[in-house]
C-alpha cells in the first residue's frame, strides 16, 4: 500500500531537512522528496509524516549536541595538555 502524502506533510518535511541540514529542495524537485519521504515512513514502520519530521528533527538535534560535545572535549583536553606541559 503506497501512504498518500499532502502538500503538507511534504513542506514540513523540507522545512526541517532545510533548517537542520542545510538541504534545500527547489519546488520542482517535491515529488522526489515526496517518494523520499514515502520511502523513509515506509523502511521505518511509520505512516504519519509529522512525526517523522520530528523524529528526524531530534534525531539531528542530538547529533548536533554530540558534535558540540566531542568538539568541547578536544579543546578541554588540549588546555588540560597544554597546562601540564607548563613548566613548574
């Protein structure tokens, strides 16, 4: 069975893939998003598109966050370096 997809669902879906990811889609390129979409909702077991846009959007929320996390803990660690290599 193929989900239906409104205007909708598809805008909100490039809305956060825009927003998140910095992917933009031009209006004539939603019907492949749509068969994007449809596709993801499918592999994922979900069939309603808004809450796999929020499921996307947390999903790069938290990369984000752990991104920001590993990047403050290189620059922790070479301040801690740095501070035992001072000289007494």
């Amino acid at each position: 069975m193929t989900l239906a997809l409104g205007p909708a669902d598809v805008s909100r879906f490039r809305t956060v893939i825009s927003r998140r990811m910095g992917l933009h889609f031009e209006d004539d390129k939603l019907d492949d998003l749509a068969d994007i979409l449809r596709e993801r909702l499918e592999a994922n077991g979900r069939d309603r598109p808004e809450a796999y846009a929020r499921l996307v959007q947390g999903a790069l929320r938290a990369q984000m966050e752990r991104d920001w996390l590993i990047q403050l803990g290189g620059i922790l660690a070479l301040v801690e370096e740095a501070r035992l290599r001072r000289p007494l």
